[in-house]
C-alpha cells in the first residue's frame, strides 16, 4: 500500500493513498530523486505551492509462531 503524507506549514495533514504516478505520460512504479513527475491522490486534490509529499510504502507481515 503506496501513500503519501502531505505536509503544509510543518503540518501532516493526513496520509493518502497514490491513486496513480506518471513519469512524463507513462505509468511509473518509481520515479528517481530529483526527476519531475505526476502524482494523483485518492482523496486529497487541493495540494498547494509549498506543500511537502513525503512518500512511504505499508507492507503487512504475516506473523509466525518459532
């Protein structure tokens, strides 16, 4: 589960969900550090100049009995 933090004036807003990402007009799993990219959210359009994306994956992990 790919989401993203949004963060405006030192503020986590909220987390959301990455809807779809695209580098230039394709599909991308993953974009390099420094390279433009475009990022759609579920939930949340009204990102702002200035607002932070911070991005993270959850990965569930079956717990087993030793």
């Amino acid at each position: 589960d790919n989401r993203v933090h949004v963060i405006r004036d030192n503020t986590v807003l909220n987390d959301y969900r990455i809807a779809s990402l695209k580098r230039e007009k394709d599909d991308a799993k993953e974009v390099r550090d420094g390279m433009e990219c475009g990022i759609r959210l579920e939930g949340f359009n009204d990102v702002k100049e200035g607002d932070l994306l911070e991005a993270f994956r959850i990965d569930e992990i079956q717990r087993t009995l030793s």
